[in-house]
C-alpha cells in the first residue's frame, strides 16, 4: 500500500516538473535583489533579456579628471588654498587660506596699534622736548665738551632763542647745530631735523639729546646720565617700534604663505593626477541564460 502511494506521488510530481519546464525556464543569477525581488524572474526565451526592465548607466564615467598643475599654482600664488581646493584637497586648502586671513587681522591689528602709539609719543616729544633747549645747553657746556673750541664762528639761531618755542622751532639754524656736534669728539650722534623719522627716535636712545627735555636736571656738562623723562619716552617708542616689528612680521608670513601655497598647490595637483582613479559602469553582458548585469572596473594611472 504504501509503496503504491510513493510511486503515484513520484509521477504526479514528475509530471508537474516537465510541464513546468515546458512552460518557462528559471534563471537565477547570484543577486539576491535581482532573483528573488527583480522582474521578470522567468523567460520562456533565454536569448531574450532576462532583465529587460531594469535600467543600468551603460559606461558611466567617474567624473574625474585630471588638473592642470601650472594652474593650480597660480590660483595659490593669488589666494592661497585656491589651488588646493581646485585639486580637491579641501583640508590643506582650508588651512592656507585660514593663514592667510589671520595674518592679514594680525598685521593690520598690529599696524593700527603701532600707529596710535606713534601719533602718542610725536604729540608728547613736541609738547615737552625742546631742540633749542639742546642746542643751549651744547653752546654753554661748549668749552668743556671740546675745549679750546671757536664758537664764535658758529650762528646757531636766527634769532633770541627760546627754550619754550613749539615746533617746527624755525629759530634754531640745524646746519650749524650739526657742524658744531662734529667737532665734540664724545658725541655720537648729529640731531635730526625736527620731524623726520629719526629725530623722534634719537630724543629717546642717546643720552647727548637727553637735555632738551623739559625736566633735564643734574650735573650741566654731563651727557653721559639720561633723566626720567628720557627713558620714559624710550620705553613709549620702542612700544611703537615693537608693534611695527610684529606686524612686519606677520606681512613676511603673508608672502611667504603664497609662495608655499603656490609651490603646494603645484604638488597637490600633480599627485591628483598621479593617483590611481578606477571608473566603474555597468554593462548588459550576454550569457548563455540571456543578458545578465556585469560591473566593469577600468584601471587608469596617469604619468
């Protein structure tokens, strides 16, 4: 009995399997998403498309392509970190560029600083720094500075000098001023004329110029000690100086971030195009089962 019934299942089974073959043929293609989930999952042809209703990008290019290298080094050499965003290195480029602003606020930050400070210590040596008062205090000590001296050929003033005169001080006669410090051996230095850059520096370094401040007291003929308002002022305008020195030094980091930048960019570019690039497309390729999806990987590497 039972093998009766085994034998009637096996043909009722046998049956169905050669209809079915009949019918349509089965195609499974190893992508889980394609056999069990794509359609149609049956053809009765196999030269006929299995998945002729699933679309692909036929040869479908990466995109990329190469950089000119001159270029980027231009565009870096203008705005540093343009070429490096150009080669699509968006990190190195950020950070050039980062440079590049803050050097600028820094600088200009600096700059303003050093000039407020200048426009403070210019107002305070014309208020209380008297060459006149100097050039007095050269003629009087004359005979001890360079003894044995001729003064009498010497005009320092146009007219009666007065200690308290403000600027530009048109009394004094700077050219004879200046003749007659070259011939006191100890003096270093000549006095500037009023204004120019120098002028408002040496006030505050030698000590010689010392007694044309306003608060000069002490041993007359000595040139060799300084007074408080002397070194007051120098410690004002080496602040001056010193904002100056840090802007100059962050305009240096300026240029020279272009440069870098220029010659990095270059670089960046060259190994942008050096680097292995794989493009992949999708193709309909045909097999014995019909037309079956196939990923192509092109391998390009660019000298």
């Amino acid at each position: 009995m039972i093998k009766n019934i085994s034998l009637i299942l096996f043909g009722f089974i046998f049956v169905l399997s050669v209809e079915a073959q009949e019918k349509s043929t089965m195609f499974l293609t190893g992508n889980r998403t394609v056999d069990f989930f794509g359609s149609p999952r049956f053809s009765n042809n196999p030269s006929e498309p299995v998945f002729k209703y699933l679309t692909f990008d036929q040869d479908q290019e990466s995109g990329h392509r190469e950089k000119n290298p001159w270029l980027a080094g231009l565009m870096s050499l203008a705005v540093p970190g343009a070429g490096e965003m150009y080669s699509e290195n968006f990190t190195k480029g950020s950070v050039f560029f980062g440079i590049e602003v803050a050097s600028w606020l820094i600088a200009d930050v600096y700059w303003r600083k050093g000039d407020k400070q200048t426009i403070w210590f210019k107002n305070y040596a014309n208020e209380h720094y008297s060459p006149i008062r100097y050039a007095q205090w050269v003629l009087r000590n004359i005979g001890t500075l360079s003894p044995g001296l001729d003064t009498s050929t010497y005009h320092f003033f146009y007219r009666t000098p007065d200690a308290n005169s403000h600027p530009p001080f048109d009394d004094l006669n700077w050219a004879e001023l200046n003749r007659l410090e070259l011939k006191v051996a100890d003096f270093t230095h000549r006095l500037p004329y009023y204004d120019e850059q120098q002028y408002y520096e040496l006030i505050g370094k030698y000590k010689q110029f010392s007694k044309g401040w306003d608060s000069q007291i002490g041993n007359d003929a000595d040139f060799e000690t300084g007074n408080a308002q002397f070194y007051s002022y120098g410690v004002e305008f080496n602040k001056a100086d010193h904002y100056y020195t840090i802007a100059d030094i962050f305009y240096s980091v300026i240029v020279l971030n272009h440069i870098l930048s220029a010659l990095d960019a270059f670089l960046t570019a060259s190994h942008y195009n050096h680097a292995l690039h794989a493009e992949v497309s999708m193709k309909m390729e045909p097999t014995p089962y019909g037309y079956l999806p196939s990923a192509e990987a092109k391998i390009k590497y660019s000298f």
